[in-house]
C-alpha cells in the first residue's frame, strides 16, 4: 500500500444542490471534526438529474452538475490547505444509459450494433437478440405507432435513438426494423433483454472492464487524478458485478500505485474477503453488524419471535422466506438474466427441457453467499448443489449436470453465473425479505444477519481481534447511503429487545385499531416510526409505501394496489391524527430515547476506535433519525454542527441531550485523538470488568487508549445500575479524552461508575 491508509473518512454525497464548492467550504470543518480525508460518492458525467452518481454517462469528465473539473480543482485546494486527502468512490460495473444520446459509447452501440468501436465495453448477447439489443422502454408492444423520425434521430416521446448509416428511408416503423436495436414493451425486461445490467435496472448496462481496453478507457481520468495527487484512495462500487474481481483489483492497484482501496463487499457470516484481492477491505457492512449485534438483548429473542408469529398467524421460517423471496427475483425481475444462463448450458443428456433453467433458478436461489470466486469459494457451491439436491430431488439430474459446468473456473457460464448470484441476493434478500420479516426490523440492515438475535461480548472481541489481525485497514462504519435506516434509529430500536413486553402491548393496540390486511408490513412500519420519531408525516408515508412496495407481498412498484396503499396511508395518518395513538408513540419514545441515545454512543465510541479505518457518514455526527435512501440523503445543517463543535472546543461538556452535541463530542475527540496518535491504536486486547454488572460493559484496549462502552442500559437501571463494577486497568491515573475525568485504578480496578458519570462512554489515557 503507497502510503498509511486514512485515519478516519467523512463521506459526502455530491450532487447539483450540493457542489464541490461546497464541499471546498467544508474543508476547514472537516479538518476541525478530526477526519483525515474527505470521501466522495462518485464525480464523473452522470445522467442528467442524478444525485447518486452511480450512473456514470461519461467517463472522460468530472461532472459539470457537481461542479466540473474546475470545482474539482478547487475542492482538492481546499482540503490540501486543511491538510486532508480525498477518497474517491468509483463505478466500474455499469455505467447509465437512460438517456442513450448522453452516453457517446451507448450511442454509438446502437448505431452500429456489432461494428461500433465501443461494442466490446458492453455486455450483450447479439445472438439472442437476433443481432440487436433489446430496450425495454415502449407502454406497450402498439406504442411502436408512436414512433417518429427527427433531425437524423428515430424518437419515441423524451427517448432519442441513432439511426444507422443508410437505414433512414421509409416510415419510422420500418427504419425501426433496419437498426441494431429492437424497441420492447418494458414489461419484456423480465424475461427477453439480452444486455447485462446492474440488477435489475434496465438502465444501467453492464461493462466489460475485464477487457483491457475497456479498463483502459474506464480509467483514464482516474489514472489522471492520481498522477496529479488528488486521490489518495478509492472506493470500488459492487465489486461482485464484475467478471473478474481479482484482475480488476491487480489492474487498479498497479494503476493507482498501490493507493489504500476498500471495495464495497458485503460478507455473509463467517465469509472473509479472498486473500488474494489487492484490497485493503470492505466499506465496512461487516463491522456494522459485528457493532450493532453486541447492543441487542438476546433475552428479548423469544418474546419477539413470538410476536411475530402472531403478527404473520404462523411462525415465520427466515430462510425459507429468503427462498420465496429470491426465487420471485429469478423468476421475475432477473429473469433475463437466468434465461441467458440456460441458453449457454443448452440440452443436458437426460434432462427435459425446461429443468435446466430451473434447476439454475433454485441453486441461485438456495445460495448463501453473494458469490464465488473459482476457485475460491468452491465449497459455497457445493453445499448449495447439496441443498438443492436435498430440496428438490425431482431437480438432481440437472443439478448434477450443471455442477461440474458450473465450477470450472474462467468459463463463459461459471463467470455470468457468479455475476449473477450477487444481484439475486441483494433484491431477494435486502430490498425484498427485509422488507418482509418484521421480527426486529433493526437487525434487517445490509450486511447484518436477522436471524442473529444479539451478540455476546466474548463473540464482539473476537470477531474485533480477527479485523486487527487480518484487515486492519478495513473501512468501518454505522451509516451509508444504501443502509436501510441510520445507525441512531437502529440505536433506538435496539431498546426495543429490553422491553419486549411492553413493545408487544403497544403495537397489538396500534394493529387492532389501524388494521392493514399485510400486518407483516404493517409492524415494519410501526417499528421504524419509534425509531425515528418525530418524522414529518410526509417522510413517514414516503417511507411506509417504499417498504411496501419492496416487500412486494400486497403492492408493487410495477402493480401498485391502489386499495392496499391508501389503507396504508391511513395507518400511517393515525400516527399523526389518532390522539390515542400519537400520546403513546410520543410517551414509548420519551420512555426509550435516553437508553437509545446510550446505545447511539456506544456503537459510535465502538466503530470509531476498533481496527480499521471509521467513516463517518455525512450529518451522522449528530443525531440523525434518517430511514432509507432518498430520506438518508437529505440536506445537512452544517453551520449548527460548526456552532456546536465551537462550543465544545471552548469546554462545554454537553449533556446527553436531544441537541447531539454529546455525539459531536465523541466522534471528534476520537477522530482527533486517531489522526494525531495513531500509535495508540495498533493493538486489540479485551478488557474484561469485574462485579455486579459487568455484562453491561464492553472494552478493550487498542495498545496506548482504552474505549468503555455501556451495553443494554434499560437492564443496567433496572439492576441498579454499576455498583461495585470495576475495570481491571493497570495501576495509576486514568484520563477520558471525552470528559476529561480523572480516576486511579488500584488493586480493585478503576470504578465504572466513576469513569461513566458524565457519558455512557469513555476513552482512557494514562494520565
């Protein structure tokens, strides 16, 4: 690695209502909150109106929406000045194609079909398409009447479309017939595209990056920024879209000299990166999980499985919900691309027809891992062709004959199948069974595992111990721009697990007096609503009809159920009209918020000073209640976190209050204190107290500081609180770098309720 890795990342989304000036503005913040380098979601030419970025049109240009090269200029100035580095997010999967005349290299594909010089960017099966893509972008198959030919261009309403050399005569129905592509009913997109996308969005096409060419290309600008020293690190977007990740990370780590580079991977339990990846490691979905699970009761497991078997009328099997869910993915919205599967194996001896494309559909479906690596990962594949076998014998001749194909490394078929497995576990498992199973929705986050009801503190150590031994410069982090709600919500709702009695008498009353027929749904909704009230009624409903139509069980983005949404709106509006219902929502909050805000810093102090790199998401600083995208992405008041962090530079010890200024406290003092003493945190020990309420404290020493953290705090009150708890520290003074308290550890340790008399936190120095 060229370079130490970053200290500690701040992320900032890009987009037109927040530019790169403004970013620049920030710098001195930035610098001020402790982080080392600014990390930026992606910059280059996107489609008009995006505030992702995730849909790249033009890889040769920094975006002029967000501010164009020249504010790009300016931004790196502006952090260089402040002495900070910037990390930059890159998309090298896909790129966006909505808009076809936006994306010369598109264009052109269309234009030429098979003989532009950009046809091998894409990935497109021609043969299937009877040598022309398919773009699923009509109402109907008769809405080709609506064609019309303009200024050299085939359009059908917004959408412009190239018309090949010599093919512009006739009417625009027969010009249509003569181009390299065929335009389709958008409802064939699920069964007969021929392009490979991101997903299941048909506009974001994949690309070819294991093609030199297309790498070369892809990269040009990025290879520019980092001769010219305005990158210091990257962030590889979907990793497991591309044909060959490792070759990826081997072209972009000699491209980029070795520069600090975490890749957005998603690890199932007991998964780790291979070590064969030139990678620093993950975004940090895996310290998320490990952080999250050792503040849940696993006391409150049986009351709320329970409850939820009362809610859905049945007990609730997770893993054969995740089935259902991922085989309406390959059977539906990714059917495309199982049907491109089936094509490539053909007939198998002694298979009917038909069973192939099944028995593939259910061994994406039964896999338990995003993906493989041949040879990497082999084991993943086998045990999954065991399950299947075991599920569905009827399937085993076909299972049988795909698994030797399907486990040759660098095969046409073993590639897309790996391509392809990923995206099937993302839409079936995190944006449709999180959706579905209401059990304890704060445990339904990306990277996390639903079915683990808490994790113990023995477990948390170890899981810590393995991140400095194996990837010590991983990303770590509570919030991004793709988590299902943010770290603080999650926080709140982790109360929930102590007091499942209490929640379960709540929410029967809210199901009997607002009934939805999905009660499943209806609980999901009930939880996030505790969880980041107050919440404007229109964040609320937002919020209520994305969960419903990702859980896809009564309304659809593409079937909407007019009757079933407007049921749940008045659910919803109940929370804000129903005096009954709004008293108790507001009384359960006050009752938990101060036990949330416990939690709230505790997985900060957690996430910040365990191994690795700690981001810090934008706004997350402070309390932010924010649920899924686009309510995580709103506008940030950056002037309040300014006047706040002034005060607590002058010496204001903040309470742990509804201003947040005890979080802007911790996540500072821990940032700084890792930028200017990074010595201080090359070692991972646990530190195991002693007394009465011991199980409530987790920490550990990094090798010169020592984080204390309070677990489950509704038990610890309920018990008492500390007593005669103590931390074995080494003898002599003790200092929090939080509050600045002062305490000796002697032979009995240092008190905990010393220590923890001001936060439920602390950082520990030798005095």
């Amino acid at each position: 690695m060229t370079g130490a890795p970053p200290t500690g990342t701040y992320r900032l989304q890009f987009h037109a209502e927040f530019t790169l000036d403004q970013g620049a503005e920030l710098a001195g913040y930035l610098a001020d909150l402790g982080v080392s380098h600014a990390y930026a979601s992606p910059l280059l030419r996107s489609a008009e109106g995006s505030n992702h970025g995730y849909d790249t049109t033009d890889h040769a240009h920094v975006d002029e929406a967000r501010g164009g090269r020249a504010g790009l200029d300016r931004f790196v100035a502006a952090l260089h000045e402040h002495g900070l580095g910037l990390v930059l997010d890159l998309v090298p999967n896909h790129m966006g194609v909505e808009d076809a005349h936006a994306s010369a290299w598109w264009w052109s594909l269309l234009e030429l079909g098979q003989d532009s010089p950009h046809a091998h960017a894409f990935d497109v099966d021609w043969a299937a398409g009877g040598g022309r893509v398919r773009l699923p972008v009509l109402g109907s198959a008769d809405d080709l009447a609506e064609l019309r030919v303009e200024d050299g261009e085939l359009r059908y309403y917004d959408h412009r479309f190239p018309i090949a050399p010599g093919t512009g005569d006739g009417t625009p129905q027969e010009v249509h017939d003569r181009q390299h592509y065929e335009l389709v009913d958008w409802r064939r997109a699920d069964g007969d595209l021929n392009y490979r996308r991101f997903f299941a969005i048909n506009t974001l096409a994949g690309l070819r990056v294991e093609d030199e060419r297309v790498f070369d290309a892809t990269h040009a600008l990025v290879r520019e920024l980092l001769q010219a020293g305005y990158v210091d690190g990257l962030r590889i977007d979907h990793p497991d879209g591309l044909a060959d990740p490792r070759g990826y990370l081997d072209r972009l780590a000699e491209l980029s000299d070795h520069r600090w580079t975490v890749v957005e991977k998603i690890l199932e339990p007991g998964e780790d990166l291979p070590e064969s990846w030139a990678t620093a490691g993950t975004t940090g979905y895996d310290a998320l999980a490990e952080v999250d699970g050792v503040l849940v009761d696993p006391a409150g497991e049986a009351a709320f499985t329970a409850l939820d078997a009362e809610v859905a009328g049945h007990p609730v099997d997770y893993a054969e919900l995740v089935h259902t869910a991922k085989r309406e993915v390959t059977d539906g919205i990714l059917g495309s691309e199982v049907s491109r599967l089936a094509r490539l194996v053909g007939d198998l001896p002694g298979v009917p027809d038909g069973e192939v494309r099944e028995a593939l559909a259910d061994l994406l479906a039964t896999f338990d891992v995003y993906r493989t690596y041949l040879p990497d990962g082999r084991a993943h594949l086998d045990a999954t062709v065991a399950a299947v076998r075991g599920r569905r014998p009827d399937l085993t001749p076909a299972v049988d004959g795909l698994h030797p194909l399907l486990s040759t490394p660098g095969t046409e078929l073993a590639t897309r199948f790996e391509q392809t497995s990923g995206p099937v576990m993302a839409k079936g498992v995190e944006d449709s069974a999180y959706y579905r199973w209401s059990r304890f929705v704060m445990l339904n986050e990306v990277g996390g595992d639903p079915t683990r009801f808490g994790t113990s503190v023995a477990d948390f150590h170890a899981a810590q111990q393995a991140r400095a031994t194996h990837r010590s410069a991983s990303m770590t982090t509570l919030s991004t721009h793709d988590t299902k709600r943010s770290e603080d919500v999650r926080a709140r709702l982790a109360v929930l697990a102590e007091l499942p009695e209490e929640w379960t008498t709540l929410v029967r009353g809210w199901l009997a007096r607002h009934p939805l027929s999905d009660r499943p749904v209806a609980h999901q909704v009930w939880q996030n609503l505790v969880g980041a009230w107050p919440i404007s009624r229109e964040r609320a409903q937002a919020y209520a009809e994305k969960a419903a139509r990702e859980a896809g069980t009564s309304t659809t983005y593409t079937a909407v159920d007019e009757e079933f949404e407007a049921s749940l709106r008045s659910m919803v509006d109940a929370a804000f009209d129903d005096p009954t219902t709004q008293a108790e929502i507001e009384a359960f909050v006050e009752r938990i918020a101060l036990s949330g805000r416990s939690n709230s810093l505790a997985q900060k102090l957690l996430q910040l000073t365990v191994a690795g790199v700690p981001d810090v998401y934008q706004g997350s600083e402070l309390w932010d209640l924010s649920l899924v995208d686009p309510d995580n992405r709103r506008p940030v008041d950056y002037a309040e976190r300014r006047r706040l962090l002034a005060d607590l530079d002058a010496g204001t010890l903040p309470a742990v209050d509804a201003t947040g200024a005890a979080k802007l406290l911790v996540v500072s003092r821990v940032l700084r204190h890792r930028r200017d003493a990074a010595e201080a945190f090359a070692g991972y020990a646990p530190v195991e107290a002693t007394g009465a309420a011991a199980d409530h404290v987790v920490a550990f020493d990094r090798g010169g500081v020592v984080a204390v953290a309070t677990r489950l705090p509704v038990r610890l009150a309920a018990a008492g609180g500390w007593r005669d708890t103590a931390l074995p520290l080494p003898a002599g003074g003790w200092r929090d770098l939080l509050t600045g308290t002062r305490v000796v550890s002697d032979v009995g340790g240092a008190a905990v309720a010393e220590l923890l008399q001001h936060l439920p936190v602390a950082l520990l120095v030798r005095d």
